[in-house]
C-alpha cells in the first residue's frame, strides 16, 4: 500500500519539476550547455535571450556572450533570488627582468561588460595582489573629483624568498582588500617606476593581481614564482550580479513600469530596485517561486509541494 501511495507522489513531482524548469526558459530555447541551466533573460541562440545576455554554447562549454575575449565559461546563472553569473576570468599580472622592464603583461581587461550588465559582486568577491615589491589598483566608475569614481588595490612587500608565509596574506609577499560596488570590469593598474621598481628582484619576478570569488584562493608562496605559461592559463571564479540596465538610461522600477520593454512580466512579479549599481530586477512576490522575466513564470509554491 505505501509503495502504490508513493508512486503517484513520485510521478507528481518530477511532472512538476519539469513544468518548473520549463518556466525558465523561452519555449523552444536551449534549456543548458554543458550541465550549466540557461534561464531566461540569458538565452542559448536567436529570440532565446534579452539583449545583452546572450550565452554560447561551444562544444558543451556555456561562453559569455557580448565580450572582447572568446572564452570566458560561464559556471552557473541565477535569476531569483540573487540575480548573478558565475564566471572564470583570467588573473591579471606583470613581469620584469632584472633592469625592471617589462617583459610580459596582461592587464586583465577582458571587457565581458560590453552591454552594462554586469557589476561586479562586492559582497561576494575580494581583490588579491601578490608580489614583492607591488602596488596594484582597479577602477571604474563615472569621472568626479578624478577620472573614476572607484578605487581600490594595496601593496605587498617581500625582503627575500623566505619572508612570505603559505596561507599569510596580510602585506608579506600577499594582500588583499575588499572591493566597492559599481564596479564593471577586472583591469588592474600596475605601478613599477621609482620606489615601486622591481629591479634586481629575480626571486619573485611578476605581480599578480586578481578579483576572485571569496573563499576561493588561499595563498601560496610558490604563486610568487608562477611560470609564464601557467600564467597565461591561470583563471579564477568571479561572482558577476546583473541588473536590467538600459544603455541609454537605468530606470528605477517607479519609472521602468511605466516604460516600454519593463520585465517583470509575469503575474505574482514584482521589481526590485539594483543593489550594485543603477536598473533594476525582477522577483517573485512572497508565496510564489520561479521566472518573473516570463509570462506565468511564478507560480505558487504551495501549489508546486506534493502531498505524499
């Protein structure tokens, strides 16, 4: 008897899991790419995404569209209840030989922010910078007293290749600082004339910086000495938060509403203004779970719970 009972219940809830997921997406749109679930606004192929969050799908690889550089993975996307994109960037860095010229750079400028989408995640995200003599720094933001309006970065210094420490990144050989909100891209800013040269320092011959998903590095003294080659091949997690951000104007939701193309479509949505940065988002109203981005695209959570 428990067995006949439980079937149906069974069977209940994979149909349900099914229509759920199948309110994520666009109809006869690409539903993921390489395990990785493609909810809409992000779309796999033409009439299957809003402007602007276009994902590729390369031989099972999900790739951010709309970027300068052709292989940025995507790791997951998320619609509610945290708008954001898991990302790999790579890590930004600069070498010198022993008269402190430059014989290798990448500043990072991958430029995955081409339609505005994205800021990056400053609660969920922190800036390192490894080196031994290394003041590194990014910025964005819109000109005021100075050029951008954010800044943030910090210098690491070590005497010789025994004075960092593995898992120490308070200054030695490694530090790192939080970041603010508003900030639309990874470029760092290298500093290496006058007191920051690097000349006569063969021991730890590169600067390093990097913005990485917290929890997601943990120093090492080796990282000091990184080949070229791994540098080149070295990419970290990124948490990107997204908003609905028009590149003419960012409304609020009082004023997107009112205004052709607003998102928040679905019956039982609501919109919530961007936490980082100008635009807006759309949710769920409370009792409801799903994609408030697609007409009846929330649904009652209550409804969607199997009685077993």
């Amino acid at each position: 008897m428990a067995t006949t009972l439980l079937l149906p219940a069974l069977i209940l809830a994979a149909l349900i899991a099914a229509t759920a997921k199948s309110l994520t997406l666009k109809p006869e749109c690409q539903s993921s790419c390489g395990g990785v679930d493609v909810p809409y606004p992000f779309g796999i192929g033409p009439g299957c995404f809003r402007p602007g969050f276009e994902i590729i799908c390369n031989k099972s690889m999900p790739i951010l569209g709309n970027t300068s550089h052709a292989s940025i993975q995507v790791l997951s996307l998320a619609v509610t209840p945290v708008p954001e994109a898991r990302v790999m960037l790579p890590v930004a860095y600069q070498c010198y030989d022993f008269n402190n010229t430059v014989t290798l750079r990448n500043l990072g400028d991958v430029d995955f922010n081409s339609a505005g989408l994205y800021r990056i995640s400053n609660t969920r995200s922190e800036l390192f910078v490894l080196g031994c003599n290394t003041l590194v720094y990014t910025n964005s933001g819109p000109g005021g007293r100075s050029k951008f309006s954010y800044y943030t970065g910090c210098v690491a210094y070590a005497n010789n290749s025994q004075s960092a420490q593995d898992g120490a990144c308070a200054g030695v050989g490694c530090c790192n600082v939080a970041i603010p909100p508003g900030l639309t891209d990874n470029t760092m800013r290298f500093t290496y004339s006058g007191y920051w040269s690097h000349a006569n320092q063969e021991f730890c011959p590169c600067d390093i910086a990097f913005i990485v998903e917290k929890g997601n590095y943990t120093f090492r003294v080796a990282d000091l000495n990184t080949n070229n080659m791994m540098l080149a091949d070295w990419r970290l997690p990124l948490r990107l938060d997204w908003a609905i951000r028009e590149s003419s104007s960012s409304l609020s939701c009082p004023e997107a509403a009112s205004m052709p193309g607003y998102t928040c479509i679905s019956d039982h949505s609501e919109c919530i203004n961007s936490s980082n940065g100008p635009g807006y988002v759309c949710n769920c109203t409370k009792g409801y779970e799903g994609n408030p981005y697609l007409h009846n695209g929330c649904t009652s959570k209550i409804a969607s719970k199997p009685i077993v």
